[in-house]
C-alpha cells in the first residue's frame, strides 16, 4: 500500500477530491461506496459497526455487518431486513471501495471498519476497547492513514483495571450479600456488559444469575454463539413464590428506579460503567455500589490504537475529545472533531 | 464461605485499609442506618488512636492544610508526565484534587499501606509540615506512586483538609454512643470544642459518664426548620413564642471558671474578634451559658450583613473598626443557669431566667431578642411584613413548652422566612461543578442589563431538579462561546428567576451590588433575555423601601 502511495497523491492533487468518508446528517457517509456507516436517517445501503441501538437502526434498504453481529442485529432491526454478514477480514467491494470488517472488542461481532479507495486506507473503530474480555472477538489493530476513533473517554483519568479484577468486586459483593440475605441487583447494558459479566463470573462460581427480560434473550444469542457463561434464567414476574434473596440479577440501567424493582425488597444495587470512575457519578447516582467497568478504550487505550495504526491524520466521532485533539496537535499530528455524534454530549447512564 | 464459591484467599487488612474501606462503605450508601452500622463495625476494630482520628475526621474536623493546591498541583504535573493544561483539564472534568492525583498516579491493584490511621497522620502526614519543599515532593509523589486509588485518594483527602464524608456529627456521635452504649447526648456533648485526637481523648469519649464539664466545652446547638406549610397548622398561637430572625452569626457564649469563651455554630473560638462582647461577658455569673447571635450594631438598629462580614474576617480588630462596625451579642436562649444544664427545662421558664439574667443590663456587649407579640396569626403575619425594614430575615416560632434539642428536631423551633426578593435575569457564565456533580454545568453566573450589555449580578448554584440540570448542561455544551479553563462563556439566551434574601450596595463587585444567598427559583423558558431585569430595577430593591413596595414586588412573582 505504502509503495503505491506517489499515484495516488498525484491523482488528488489534479483533482481535489473531497475526504473519502464525511460526517453528514444521515452518518460517517461514503460517497466513493455508496454507503452509510451506522445510519441514523433514511438511506439505501448501511455499514454497521455493531448492534447497540446508537449504531444499528432500522433505517436503510440494506445492511452490511460483521457475520457474528447478524442475530444481534436481526433481534434488534427484524428478522425480515437485508443484512448481509462478512466473516472478519473478507474484503468486499462496494463501489468505488474495498470494505472490510475487523474485530472491535467492544461487544460481540462489533467491527472497526476498514475503507480503502484510491491506495487511501480509511479506519471507523466504531465503540471499541483493547482490554481483554471473554465474550467477544478481540480487538485487532488495522494500520490506516485516517482513522475515525471513538473518544467517549478521553481524558487521563480514566484508566481501567481489568474486567476480571472489577468483576472480583462484584462477585464479592454477590457474597456479602447473599450473607446479609439481599438480593443484588446489577445494572448493567443489557447487550454486551451484561453478558462480559456472566462470562467473567465463571471462575468465581457456577450459581444461576436472574435476568431482566430485556437481558435474556441477548445473552441466549451469546450462549448460541459459544459464549461460555453462569447458567442464567429469565425473571419470572408473575412467580409471586420465588424469592431472590441472595441472588444475583441483572438487569439494565433503565429498569432502575421502575416498578420493576418493587420485586426485590432490601435489594443492594450496584451499577457497571467507565463512569464509575469518577466519584461525583457514583454518589450522583445513587446506587449502593458502582463498578468502574467499561466496553469502551480508556485513556491509555487511546493513545496506543492511534501510535499503533500509524495514521497521519485522526478524526473524533464522540464529542468530549478537546483534549485528545489538542495534545494529538501539539505532538504534530493532525487532528479534529467530526461534526457527529452517536448520542449527547455529558455523562452517558447507558455508555453503549 | 459459602459452598459453591471460589473466592481469593483473605488477605490481611491493615488499619489503613479498614478506614479507606470506611470511607467508601459512607460514600457508597444514603442510608443513615448503614452509614452507623459501617462507623461501629469500624470502631470494633480500631485501636484507641485510630479511632480518636477517625472521629476527628468524620465529624468534619481537618487537620491545617499540609502542602498548598497549587504545589501539588505542579508536583502532579510533573509526576504524571502529562501536560500542565492536561491535568488541569482533568482536574477541572473531575473537580477534586485529591481524587484527581489518585486518578492520575495511583497504581491499579497495588496492594496498599500496612500502616495505621493514626501512624499515618501523626508520623508521616504532620511532619509534613516542617519539611523542606523538596523533601516533600519527594516523600509526597513517592506516596503518591505506591499507593493504590482508594489510599492514594485519602491520604491525598487527609493531606488536604477535610474528608467529607456525608456524615454529620451527630451521626458520628450516634455511631460512638452505640459502639460505647453511652447515651448520644453525652457523646456529642463530649465531642464538641476543641479537643487532640489522641487515645487519652478516645477513652475519655467513651467513658461512663461522671456528670462531669470541662469549662470551655458548649453544647450542641438547638437548629430550627424552616416552616413550609401554613402556620395555622401550628395550632393556637398561644402555644408559640415568636422573635425576629436575626441575619448575623449564631453563637455560644459561655462564663465558666472566671473564663469567658466565645464559639460560632462551626465551633470556632471567636472570642478574639468581639471583644465588645467577651467584655461584657465579665460580668455574668460564673456557670452561665447562653445561646444568641452576633450582630453588627449601630445605637438602635442592626447593620447590614456586609458590614458583620468585615468583622468575621479578622483575627484582631484595630480601634476603627471597632468603632465603625460595633457588635453585641443578641440572646435568645440559656442552656446553663447556676452552673446548671437547663436546657430540659420548657422555653418559656428558660426565657423568664433569661430576662431576669440580662433583661435589665445597660451593657451595650448584650441585648435580649425581643418577642414579638402578637394575639393572631393573622397579626403576626402583619408584623412579618415589616422584617425587611427590621434587616431581619423573618420570624422565629418557639414553642412555649420547648426543650433546648440538641441537633435539629422538627416541630420546637421554625423560622418563618419573609419572601425572598426574586429577579428574571440571563445566564451568561457556566461552571462545572464540584464532587457529586463534577461533569456537569451545575455553577452559574446572571446577569441584568445596564444600557445594552448584561452585568453580572450573581452566582448560583442550585434550585433545578437533576433532569433541568442534565437539559441545561448539553445545552450550555452545544452554546459555549469561549471556555476560560473550566468556565464556559453561554449564548445571553436563557432567563432565570433568581431568589435571593438580601441586597447592598457593593464596590467589591463590577455591578455595584452584592446579593445574599441568590439560589434559582425557576427556568423561565417562557422569558426572552430582553424580559430581564435591568440594574436600575435591581437597585430599587435596596433597602430603605416603602413597605407596600416590597409587598407588591413579592406578590407579583405568584402571578
């Protein structure tokens, strides 16, 4: 790729052309491929970077997606919708491009996706992390010259210990309160985290965890998947005999504060997220316990994807990236915010 | 353990550890209940020294400040390798400094000091304080290395004053009364003033009670609730007492032993600052205490907070001031009468002593609060409307049969607050705030229009409902003008009804008044910035006002 480059530069400076992907009302657009990635307005053809609701909507005439994202998908977009899945690594042509999909980390199937036109390699990381985790493919690093990064924690201080240390904690506090004879409600999003904690969970205990209804069906697509997890069964609401004292239940972070938890008297709530870090969210929130667990690159993670791609030019999709941005320029790379976002600005609850 | 688990074998945890674990089991939960269990199941386990420390530090006492913000600061800055603006940009996302440098520098996983509390802060925390720069940079960042975040973050909490925790100090004493099985009232008593956190004060904590006094110690103070319903709901009125609510500061001012002491609601000695007052207090009997507040007084009338705020900020005050801003100390209680606790005997025969103690002094250190009679209500309500002319806040509603409380207990003391003054002004500045709600716009500055520009009037920090907070914060993120380090500067879009409860002329501030407690009454969405309040208008609120002025301005803001 590098030994062609000298044809393509004198291609682009001939005729001017605009950047191969451009943040437009519609999403990352690709005019070169005729597609969209991770849509979120009407189009004809969506690449989708993976199956959370801020990603994948039920907008386009056609899906391309990574092959293990696909019943994620179907769950999530309707079994009747053309989405056509890619084994990872299997370059398909899309108009004037070569699209690829590559192992993101961040939940099971998410890809980073990988454009290429006219010898220009283009990297979207989609949500992404690097830190290890049982429930899904991990995290491959694709050289580029411009990579579309993520940036939802973009500040030093957000370091993570590993999953399996936060996940030490929460088991420990399943302990303590099945001690105190409570139930432990654990808020979690109910694609990916939920499932990272039940697969983590394994070498601690091999007891039967409760899930939300919103919860279970995904992890039953993660169980068919191969995913190897605690044993789990779906809440039965209606079941006024079954008591949950003791038990573990997961659930996700809207169902908090509903009716819903009415069903768990003396319940300890503890909440999974990268927000957890910071004190002042924790206490904001309220919960008994917050466990500083993400799906996303922390700080750390960041800086060491962007060096290890070798691309020469970075771009921001999530807002909050300032000062990612700034210290990328004072280093003498080029570097800017995209003008979108996949949610708001601010503390995110869900952290998807 | 129980069967079917795996768990990592137990390690050894060490004094340090417990009260780190402390500090998150009260940081981790609302419930008061939990909170005190925590405090016992700590004091089960800690030695005499660490527990006389930990009570120390919970009940919201510091040790002085080690090492200034500003030096750690740059010492983090160059520990951590990162830019200056870096960290202070992390620092402004997390808007606390000691929890910021555990962040930043501590090591994930580490295992954390096998010291004790006490070990920590007697031998190596407070010789801090002698040290040369260098040494402790280098002992400090060392600290900083090793520890892991939750030690790194108390250590960093201890070394920068105080830990607040979310516990008051009565819950703390609540925690000590159970673990000692003393009563709560003893224990709080015991744990005021000024005392060394050291074994002999643990032991003396929780000791049988001996009836005993120790000549400076005041009392817990007996605190009001501010009345929200209507006060018919109170009953007949002749059950009640009223006085005016006085705006200065509520003290303690205690005779014993020949001695006289004087202590502020923060159980601060501030004897030294009004020594009109502790002059006057020569002549009480040995064994009296009494509960009042400090006034700035000029012959018949009290003078404005602000002139009462140029006293408080000084240690010693030279001859002009004196004469300038003279004080005395207005009493509305007595707690101890003969060197006798008084304080369960009802409020009316409390007052009676009260009169016949001071009542008839000529001394211009004390005056007596006044009752305010009235034989309804309705006519009480009446004579309420005159507080702002009066510089006070309202009225104070005593029941008759009162005991002294210790702590605030609902249903004995209301204060029936006049209206506050209410204005529509603009959001111009917006700030992150602190703690709970760093990462999110929670600090604000206002402004109203002088000819066409907007002069800021005041700050305020709550009065929105989280959600208002969360609609306001992406709001102000996607309508910055210009950021000064964590400030924002807003589009002059949205208008706010400020409440505050008074208004003076200042030449510290560029709009050339000064608004007292200013808190946001409501969002007005309704408003456009041109709909604000000018300045002129704000002036007008100045006292002296006509007083159906001031009715006609409150009541406009129900409509």
């Amino acid at each position: 790729m590098v030994s062609e480059k000298s044809a393509g530069k004198s291609i682009r400076i001939a005729h001017p052309v605009d950047d191969l992907i451009k943040a437009t009302d519609t999403g990352l657009a690709c005019d070169a491929g005729d597609f969209v990635i991770d849509p979120m307005k009407r189009t004809r053809t969506a690449v989708i970077s993976h199956a959370h609701a801020d990603h994948a909507r039920a907008v386009a005439d056609h899906y391309y997606a990574s092959e293990s994202s696909v019943p994620l998908l179907k769950r999530r977009l309707g079994d009747d919708q053309d989405i056509r899945g890619v084994p990872f690594g299997q370059p398909i042509r899309l108009g004037q491009t070569q699209v690829s999909f590559h192992p993101a980390g961040h939940v099971l199937g998410s890809a980073q996706i990988r454009v290429e036109a006219d010898d220009e390699v283009w990297v979207f990381t989609g949500d992404f992390k690097r830190d290890h985790d049982p429930s899904c493919e991990p995290f491959e690093l694709v050289p580029c010259d411009t990579l579309i990064t993520e940036t939802t924690f973009a500040l030093p201080v957000y370091r993570w210990q590993s999953g399996a240390e936060v996940v030490a904690e929460i088991a420990q506090w399943w302990q303590d309160m099945q001690q105190a004879e409570r139930p432990a409600v654990l808020f979690a999003y109910s694609l990916g985290k939920a499932q990272r904690v039940l697969s983590e969970l394994r070498a601690f205990t091999d007891r039967t965890v409760y899930l939300h209804g919103a919860v279970y069906p995904l992890t039953e697509i993660y169980r068919e998947a191969g995913i190897d997890m605690l044993p789990t069964a779906a809440i039965d609401l209606d079941d006024r005999q079954k008591k949950y004292a003791g038990e573990l239940i997961i659930a996700p972070p809207g169902a908090s504060g509903s009716t819903w938890m009415r069903r768990f008297p003396k319940a300890s709530t503890g909440f999974c997220s990268g927000w957890m870090r910071i004190r002042g969210n924790r206490r904001r929130r309220g919960y008994d316990r917050g466990f500083v667990l993400s799906d996303h690159a922390d700080w750390p993670g960041l800086l060491k994807t962007i060096e290890e791609t070798g691309a020469r030019r970075v771009l921001t999709t999530h807002g909050q990236a300032d000062a990612l941005i700034r210290l990328l320029r004072e280093q003498g790379m080029d570097a800017a915010e995209l003008a979108i976002s996949y949610r708001d600005e601010g503390v995110d609850d869900a952290e998807i | 353990m129980l069967p079917n688990w795996q768990s990592p074998t137990a390690m050894k945890v060490s004094m340090m550890q417990k009260f780190s674990q402390l500090y998150q089991a009260l940081d981790q939960t609302t419930s008061t209940n939990a909170k005190v269990a925590a405090m016992v199941d700590y004091l089960q386990q800690a030695t005499a020294a660490d527990a006389a420390w930990a009570v120390y530090f919970l009940s919201g006492r510091r040790i002085k400040r080690l090492i200034g913000a500003s030096l750690l600061r740059s010492w983090l800055h160059q520990s951590s390798d990162l830019p200056e603006w870096l960290v202070e940009e992390s620092y402004a996302s997390v808007g606390d400094l000691a929890e910021t440098i555990a962040l930043l520098l501590a090591t994930p996983g580490k295992r954390g000091s096998d010291r004790t509390l006490s070990d920590w802060v007697e031998n190596h925390l407070l010789p801090l304080r002698t040290m040369p720069p260098e040494q402790q940079q280098a002992l400090v960042t060392r600290w900083w290395e090793q520890q892991n975040y939750q030690q790194s973050f108390i250590i960093n909490k201890l070394m920068t004053g105080a830990l607040r925790v979310g516990v008051s100090q009565l819950l703390v004493a609540r925690a000590v009364a159970e673990f000692a099985d003393l009563p709560r009232s003893l224990v709080l008593h015991r744990m005021m003033g000024e005392w060394s956190p050291d074994e002999a004060f643990w032991y003396a904590l929780v000791s049988e009670d001996r009836g005993e006094t120790v000549s400076s110690r005041p009392y817990p103070f007996c605190l009001a609730s501010p009345l929200e319903a209507s006060v018919d709901t109170l009953g007949p009125i002749q059950a009640w007492m009223a006085e005016w609510k006085w705006d200065g500061i509520r003290a303690q001012l205690i005779r014993r032993d020949g001695e006289t002491w004087l202590w502020s609601r923060g159980e601060e000695l501030i004897g030294t600052r009004f020594p009109e007052i502790t002059a006057a207090a020569e002549n009480l009997p040995d064994g009296t205490v009494l509960d009042g507040e400090i006034l700035a007084w000029d012959n018949q009338a009290v003078l404005p907070f602000s002139e009462l705020q140029r006293r408080i900020g000084r240690k010693s005050v030279g001859k002009k001031l004196l004469s300038e801003v003279p004080c005395l100390f207005m009493a509305y209680d007595l707690m101890e009468s003969e060197s006798t606790d008084i304080r369960s005997l009802p409020f009316t025969r409390r007052r009676a002593k009260l009169e016949a103690l001071i009542g008839q002094s000529t001394d211009p250190g004390f005056r007596i609060s006044p009752l305010v009679a009235a034989d309804s209500w309705q006519a009480l309500a009446e004579l309420r409307e005159s507080s702002r002319q009066r510089q006070v806040e309202g009225l104070m509603l005593k029941h008759v049969e009162a005991p002294y409380q210790t702590g605030r207990k609902r249903g004995f003391w209301w204060k029936w607050k006049v209206e506050a003054y209410t204005i529509d002004a603009v959001m111009l500045y917006a700030q992150a705030g602190h703690g709970r709600r760093a990462n999110l716009h929670t600090d604000y500055t206002f402004g109203v229009w002088q000819n066409d520009t907007l002069v800021p009037i005041a700050k305020a920090y709550s009065g929105l409902d989280n959600s208002e907070i969360n609609e306001l914060d992406k709001w102000i993120r996607r309508n910055t003008l210009e950021r000064f380090g964590p400030v924002r500067s807003v589009t002059a879009e949205q208008v706010f009804e400020l409440a505050f409860e008074g208004i003076n002329l200042s030449t510290r501030h560029k709009s050339g008044i000064a608004v007292r407690f200013p808190r946001i009454k409501r969002w007005r969405k309704d408003l456009s910035p041109r709909d604000a309040e000018t300045l002129e208008q704000v002036k007008r609120l100045i006292n002296p006002v006509p007083e159906k002025d001031i009715v006609a301005d409150t009541s406009s803001e129900d409509n």
